[in-house]
C-alpha cells in the first residue's frame, strides 16, 4: 500500500497553523483543547498529513483570531498587516537567516540561537542600514587606529 503525499495545500495551511498559533505564543497543546482534538492532531494539520475539516478551520481562526482566508492568503496578496509572519519574511535578510536557520538539527542550537535574537533584538534600539554599515565600521577602525601609540 503507497502513503499518501500529504497536499501542497494541506501543508500550507498547517504551516500558517503553526505560524499563527507560534506569533501568538500558544501551545499545540493549547489550541488542540480549545477546539477539542488531541495535541497529536494538531501536529497532524500543522504538518500537512491531515487535512482540516471546515468546520474545524473555522475553529482554528477563531481561536488564532484570524479569517479563514487569512490561512489560504499568499503572501504576494498584498493582504494582512505589517507585522504579518509573511510580511516579516519578504525582507532579504529575513529569509537568509530562516534559510540558515531550517538546516541547522540540533534542537538546542536551534533554540540558543532563536534566544540569541531575541535579546539582541530587544537590546537593539535603532537599526543601521546597510548602507550606512560600511561606513560606520570605517570610523569605528579609524578610532581604532587613531587611539593605538
């Protein structure tokens, strides 16, 4: 007997589950009691190996506080708020650090280096774009150089 490959959309749509649920610092566990399923079955949807019934989707965005359309929405739509998880990842940057990011395996790593960011994002008051970087990076030297005898 062949599995079934999960559906491209099927996997979309889980994987906004999990973003949304994720942005809103809720559990599987969570979410999977307040729209009465085990938390196994939302692992289930968030992966794409089961589908979500209407009636459940419908659960699902009440609960996350979002549309049903919000979960089928691509992120080329145009639709949805700044910060947006989809709109977060359109930034060049953005997805070179996830990229990076998704082949690291290492559970612990992944978890330090997600801490990691989030104190230096917090800690950081301004950003310094990346044009100005160079530039202050050669004055930063110059000190550098100008304070050694």
């Amino acid at each position: 007997m062949l599995a079934r490959t999960p559906d491209p959309l099927d996997v979309m749509v889980g994987a906004k589950i999990r973003i949304f649920r994720t942005q809103r610092g809720m559990s599987q566990t969570a979410l999977a009691e307040k729209i009465g399923v085990a938390f196994q079955q939302v692992q289930k949807y968030e992966k794409g190996t089961n589908r979500v019934g209407a009636s459940r989707l419908s659960r699902i965005a009440a609960v996350l506080g979002i549309s049903i359309g919000e979960l089928f929405d691509s992120p080329e739509d145009g639709s949805g708020d700044s910060k947006s998880p989809f709109r977060l990842l359109a930034g060049r940057d953005a997805l070179r650090v996830l990229t990076a990011f998704s082949r690291m395996s290492d559970p612990r790593l992944r978890r330090a280096i997600a801490q990691l960011v989030e104190t230096v994002a917090d800690q950081q008051p301004t950003v310094i774009s990346s044009t100005a970087l160079p530039a202050a990076r050669r004055e930063r030297r110059r000190k550098t150089s100008a304070a050694q005898p």
